[in-house]
C-alpha cells in the first residue's frame, strides 16, 4: 500500500487540482454536521436534539452527494443532476421551515430560539451553495440564493417571527448562501481554468512535434530532392545515349548507381539520427520543447568555438536529458549550463522531477565512463562521449535535483577545429551542381 505522500506526488498537476476541488466539496458535509449540529445537544433536550440531528445529518449527505454528481457533470462525465438538485433544494426548504416553526411552536426558551435560526440559515446556505455546483449561469445562481433568502424571509414571517427576526434571517440565508456559491462558482472557474490550460499546454507540445516533423520532412526533401533530380536527368542521358548506340550511356549508369547508393546513405543518416547534432540548435531546441511542455527552462553558455566532436557528443547529452526530463520526471524547472573549466567543458542539465527510479541512475561519481544505469539512453551517452574522452556523471542530488554532468577535454588546437571542417553539404551541393552541369553539356545537341 502506497504512503498517502506518495500517492499525492505520483499525481499529475491537474490531478491534483481536481482532487483538492472535490474534496474540497466533501468536506463540507464535516463542516456542517460540525458547525450546526453538534451544538444542538448542548442547548436543547436529548431526545429534541437527535430528532434534529438526523435529519442534518442526511441533508449534510445529500449535498456531499450533490456536489459530486454535479462536478462529474462539469467535467462531462455524468449528465446534469436535475433530480438531486431539486430534492435537494426542496429537503433544504422543508428543514428550514421545520427549525423556524419550533421557534413558535416549540418547547420554548431562549436557547431554542438561538439553536433554530442558525441550523435553518445553516441549511439552506449549504443548501443553495451546493445548488450552484449543478447550475450554469451567474443569473441563475444569483436566482437560486435570491430566492432562497426571499423563501426564508416571507416563511419566517408566516410563521410568526417579527419583521425584523424574518428580515434578518433572510439576510443570514442571503449571505451564506452567497458566500458558499461564490465558493462553489469560484471553484468551478478555477478547475476549468486549469483544464483549458493543460489543453493549450498539450497543443502547444503537439505544434513543437509538428514543426519537429516539418524540420525533418525538410532535411529529407534537402538530401533526396537534388539528388533524385540528378538521377533522372543522368538517366533519362543514359536512355538517349544507349538509343543512338553510344558506350557512354554505361559510365552515366554507373554514376546514377553511385548517387542511388549515397542517397540511400543520407537517408539512413537522416533517419537514424547519425548526422552531427549541433550543440547550439540542441540547446534552442531544448528550451523551446521544454517551455512547450510547462516547464521553465533556463539555457546558461554558448557553444560558439567548440570542436565538431565536442558539439556533437554534447548535444547528444542534450537531447537524451531533455528526453529524459519530458518523459520519465514531473519537473517544473530545468537549467542547463555549458561552461568551460579550465582545459574542460563542462554541461550540466538539473531539473527538480526527479524520477521515480532514480535509483536506477544512481551517482557512480564525476569519473565514471562506464559501469550500467537503469536504461540504456546513459550507457548510449557514455559511448558517445568516450569518443572524445567524456565522462558522464547522472543521479539525484540534495533538494529533490536529478542532476547529469557530462565533462569533455578541450583538444590544445580546439579554436582551429571549426575552421578545419568544411560544410559536407555544400560540398554535396557543388558536386550536384558539377554533375548537372555536367549533364546539361552532354544532352545539349
């Protein structure tokens, strides 16, 4: 049996939310039995007492069960409690009636007369607080508490209370009942609020897999698009060349047959995810998905002269926590910094979601290469990053952190390693340039 802190903590924020709405509600039958029906005993007789409590105590249910029928009807989950909200609006009415009638027709005494206006003004202030659960619409509720006050004055006065008894007990219903309905309307408010925020929250992270989709159709269309452009026209050469009997229809086959097999190459990369990652666009990348998704995210360093290596094995990191993060924690906070110390550089990502088998990724200390973790997303990273002489360090830290520390040397000519590395695809896209103008000439009479 799970600790009633953990169970709390395994759920989500809008969980929450509910759960505290709606018990919220079902604490209010306690608060009425407690308010307005446990002093009865000390001021009338037993026996006139519980003939008074029992029938609080079954209104007291009622409207617990009212309240969630009603909140299931907010949610859509349960079609609206008409039948409940008009027993019990009339069950309110015949109690309160019922404790001003004793006020005249009673035993008798001051005590009674201070017990029964407060268990009537109790009952039906609960009561139209809790009709305001089932009802939409401000002037329907401000109907529903109107009306009952109205009820409560003119009853009052037919029974034989003075004027000024009847209109005092009717402002008593008028605010109580006002007060439990701005409660009730309030909380109603509140709980869609934050359902329509979850829902933009998910939209939002839908739109950031969209355009992730869109990035990648992109990079697809960029490596097939010229390539395949190429292909035609070196073939459509071919079938020209081969028609007038020429033997150089066999070279430009055999060159479709080479871009055919590096397209084929480019693509795996592309699908496989094997092309460099770019540190800079990981980290930007990121912070949008994580603001997407609710959490605030602060991006601290810049990448700017870092080796291609490095870039690559760190942004990896990136991308893997991130990952991380969205899918096995419940943070609100991520930091991600990227600093040089000394001969080093050092990246850290820290988020407060620290998840539930944190154990598996237990600390195995700042030099750690290898060793085994709860999944194989760290093993993966700490390949990666032995290629470049990394270390990974991943655990949960004081103050509820799960934190991932991932440490490069710096090679002694680093500020040269950009220069050294020229763009593959324009060297592609001159290739591709070259072949089709190669092509042009030769199909040209």
């Amino acid at each position: 049996m799970r600790r009633p802190g953990r169970w709390w903590r395994g759920k989500s924020t809008l969980a929450k939310v509910e759960t505290y709405t709606r018990w919220s509600f079902h604490f209010f039958p306690l608060v009425e039995f407690t308010a307005i029906g446990l002093p009865v005993f000390g001021r009338v007789g037993n026996g006139l007492a519980v003939g008074l409590v029992l029938p609080l105590c079954a209104h007291a249910v009622l409207c617990g069960v009212t309240a969630s029928r009603s909140l299931d009807w907010t949610r859509g989950t349960r079609a609206q409690p008409v039948r409940l909200l008009i027993v019990l609006g009339v069950v309110s009415a015949l109690l309160g009636t019922a404790a001003i009638s004793l006020v005249k027709h009673g035993p008798g005494g001051k005590d009674l007369v201070s017990t029964m206006v407060p268990l009537c003004v109790g009952v039906l202030a609960f009561g139209a607080g809790t009709i305001a659960l089932g009802v939409r619409g401000r002037l329907r509720v401000l109907g529903i508490v109107t009306g009952f006050a109205a009820y409560t004055g003119v009853m009052a006065f037919a029974l034989g209370l003075d004027g000024r008894a009847a209109l005092g007990t009717a402002f008593a219903v008028l605010l109580g009942g006002g007060g439990l309905s701005f409660t009730s309307v309030f909380s109603v408010w509140l709980l869609d609020a934050v359902y329509e925020l979850d829902a933009a929250r998910e939209t939002r992270t839908r739109l950031a897999v969209a355009e992730e989709r869109l990035r990648f159709g992109r990079d697809l269309h960029d490596v097939m698009g010229r390539n395949l452009a190429v292909i035609a026209l070196k073939s459509e050469l071919a079938v020209q060349l081969s028609r007038r009997e020429r033997p150089e229809a066999v070279d430009q086959m055999i060159e479709v047959q080479r871009i055919a097999r590096e397209s084929q190459r480019e693509v795996r990369e592309v699908v496989r995810g094997y092309r460099e990652a770019d540190l800079g666009a990981e980290l930007h990348g990121a912070q949008g998905v994580l603001t997407a998704a609710g959490v605030d995210c602060s991006v601290t360093g810049s990448a700017t002269g870092l080796p291609p290596a490095v870039q690559s094995a760190l942004g990896w990191v990136v991308r893997e926590a991130t990952t991380n993060v969205l899918r096995h924690g419940d943070a609100r906070r991520c930091r991600v910094t990227l600093e040089p110390a000394g001969h080093h550089v050092v990246l850290t990502v820290e988020n407060d979601g620290v998840e539930r088998t944190a154990a598996q990724g237990a600390a195995e200390g700042p030099g750690a290469r290898g060793g085994r973790t709860g999944g194989s997303g760290l093993a993966g990273l700490r390949e990666r990053l032995a290629a470049v002489a990394g270390t990974l360090w991943a655990g949960p830290v004081d103050g509820g952190l799960f934190r991932v520390v991932a440490e490069v040397p710096l090679p002694p000519s680093a500020s040269d390693a950009p220069a050294s590395t020229a763009p593959a695809d324009s060297a592609s896209a001159s290739a591709v340039s070259r072949s089709v103008s190669s092509v042009s000439e030769e199909v040209t009479p």
